[in-house]
C-alpha cells in the first residue's frame, strides 16, 4: 500500500512539473507562431533559392 502512494505522490509532483514546463514555454512564446510554418509547405523552393542568390 505504501508503494502506491508513493507513485501516486511521484506521479503528481511530475504532472505538476510538465504542467509548470508547459506554461513556461507558452510564456516564453515558443507558441507564437502560427502562421508561417503552415504556409511554408507551399512555397517553392526554386523561388526562395534564386531570391538569396541574385546579386
């Protein structure tokens, strides 16, 4: 019985953790961005390359 409780309190004090992770990086704005990376799949490599390249 204690071995329960024991996992029960580990698996909290992870929960809690992740979760304070979780908030810390929505804070940080890891999460900001939302709308190049579901545009970037449509833009053509060719035309991002040639961009770069022209002097």
């Amino acid at each position: 019985m204690k071995v329960i409780l024991l996992l029960i309190v580990i698996s909290l004090i992870l929960a809690i953790f992740f979760l304070g992770a979780f908030f810390w990086a929505v804070r940080d704005g890891q999460y900001d961005d939302e709308y190049t990376p579901g545009m970037r799949i449509l833009l053509d490599d060719d035309m991002i390359d040639n961009k770069n390249n022209t002097n």
